[in-house]
C-alpha cells in the first residue's frame, strides 16, 4: 500500500483529483484539521528523538529564556 497527501488552495483542483481517483479505482479520505495536526505532530516527534538523555531542568530553563 502506498500512501499520498494532497494540498491545494484550490477545492476545484482538489475535486477533480478525487474524482479521478474514484475513476481510477483508489480509496480516499478527507483528513480532518485534527488528524493533520496529528500527522504533523507524529513527524517532528520522529525528526526531534536524538536517543539522548536531556536533563529535563536544564531544557526547561532553556525554554523559559527562549520566551
């Protein structure tokens, strides 16, 4: 199984390409605003492991003179 996410400004652009999809026999879905959240979530937490210990005071400090 492959998967793709699709984006567009464009509904109209975006329709024709489900329809297409439809003719052509491959399931779609609609993510919700939640589930791209998610999505997006799961990718920086996978990109941000390192396999390193932090010393949670110390990035909590690192936070609090960030902001």
């Amino acid at each position: 199984m492959a998967t793709i996410i699709l984006s567009s400004e464009s509904q109209k652009d975006l329709n024709l390409i489900l329809q297409l999809a439809k003719k052509l026999g491959i399931s779609t879905k609609k993510l919700s605003k939640d589930e791209i959240e998610d999505i997006a979530l799961s990718i920086a937490i996978r990109k941000g492991r390192t396999g390193e210990y932090v010393d949670t005071d110390t990035f909590l400090k690192k936070l609090d003179d960030a902001g």
